[in-house]
C-alpha cells in the first residue's frame, strides 16, 4: 500500500489547532492526514483509518436520553461522525476516538454517556486542562497497555465534562482515573478500535502518546 490516508472528522468551523496536531501526529507515522467536516462529500473519499477528534457535547437524543446540562451541541457534527463512525465499522477500518469521539463512538454501539462529571468527583479535580495532570490506570491485558509501552499508569490531561457510562456492544474497558470513570475502552475483536477521553494530540511531544497515533497507522497496514 502507498502512504495510508487518515480522515480526521471534525466541525464546520473551529477546532483548527486540535486538528493539525492530529494531522502532524499520522505524518509523524507516515500517513496522509484528510479533513473532513460537515457538508464535504466524505462517501465519495478513500481512507483507510479514522479520527475523530474532541469537541462539543453529543445530542443525548442519540442514546435516549433527556438532557442534563445546558445544551451545547452541534447536530450536523454529530451526524456526520455518526455516518463516519457506522460506515468504519462496517468495513472494519481502524479508528481513534478522541474524548467526544469515544463517547459518540460507545453510542453508536448501543452505549450511554455520564451527562456531567462534577457530582462524580471524589478524588480528582474537573479543572479541564491540556496539561497532563491526572492519572489513568490501565487494565492489565488490555491492547491500550501495548499500545502505551506496557505502563500500567500514566498521566493524561482533561478537558470533557461528560464520560462513558453503559458500555456499548463489544467494547471493553482499557483504563480509568482515580475516580473510576472510564478512560478508555477498545474491542479487542478488531483491528485498532479505541476510544479515550484524553486528548493524546496534545501529548504528542511525549513517545507514549504518539503510540496511539502509531498503532492506528500501523493497523492500516494489515489484514483485519
């Protein structure tokens, strides 16, 4: 295969800086990042593996739910994730989840989200920092221990206010903080298919961050 293509999701307008981290993350790796936003004709495109990157809030209409907190959502973002999320699936295509993306990933296999963290708090501040400040404790066994070097903890940073709850249909728990919210999940059944709450793009001058990044690439290239 020539360079694999990345498309990295995101909204119409904004979050400008997050993604060219993405994009100079798969380079990093040897890929070719494409962006990809509301309105582009994304069906008609080859890629081979996919991000999608953090953001607003998801529309709890998606998983059933009422809202909790003050609405902040972007519905034509969420249906394209949607589509590019069902689509990946269907054909088996690696894909990263990156905090928003991980939740909207576990809706759409059926899952449910925390609509606020605050109250879940005991031993961890919700200050929302890029600076990697808190801890995530990997599960032993998991692919997301391989894909960060083996380390059983790490320090990632925060900047979501919801988080998974129900997991959604064969994801498995990868890692959570000192307060048991899930970090991360995966489904060891697939190829690269790992969701986390962080924002490892921020990282990405730390080797173990980058991993992510490079595991994903890596997975393009073999047969699922």
């Amino acid at each position: 295969m020539a360079r694999p293509v990345i498309a990295i999701t995101g909204p119409a307008r904004g979050a400008r800086g997050p993604r060219r981290l993405v994009a100079a993350a798969v380079r990093w790796y040897g890929a070719t990042p494409l962006q990809v936003r509301p309105g582009d004709p994304w069906s008609s495109w080859s890629y081979h593996g996919v991000v999608v990157t953090g953001g607003h809030d998801i529309d709890p209409v998606l998983y059933k739910a009422e809202p909790e907190v003050e609405p902040r959502y972007d519905r034509e973002r969420d249906a394209l994730e949607s589509a590019v999320i069902d689509d990946a699936l269907a054909r088996g295509l690696p894909l990263l989840g990156i905090c928003r993306g991980a939740q909207l990933l576990n809706v759409r296999l059926g899952g449910t989200l925390h609509q606020d963290l605050r109250l879940r708090r005991r031993q961890t501040s919700n200050r929302r920092t890029v600076l990697p400040l808190k801890t995530l404790c990997i599960v032993e066994g998991s692919g997301l221990k391989a894909h960060l070097g083996g380390a059983t903890r790490c320090r990632i940073n925060s900047l979501h206010n919801q988080a998974i709850d129900r997991l959604g249909n064969g994801l498995h728990v990868a890692g959570r903080d000192l307060d048991d919210i899930v970090q991360a999940v995966e489904d060891p059944g697939r190829r690269f298919l790992v969701g986390v709450q962080w924002h490892p793009e921020f990282l990405i001058a730390l080797s173990r961050q980058r991993r992510l990044f490079g595991g994903l690439v890596a997975a393009t290239l073999t047969n699922s």
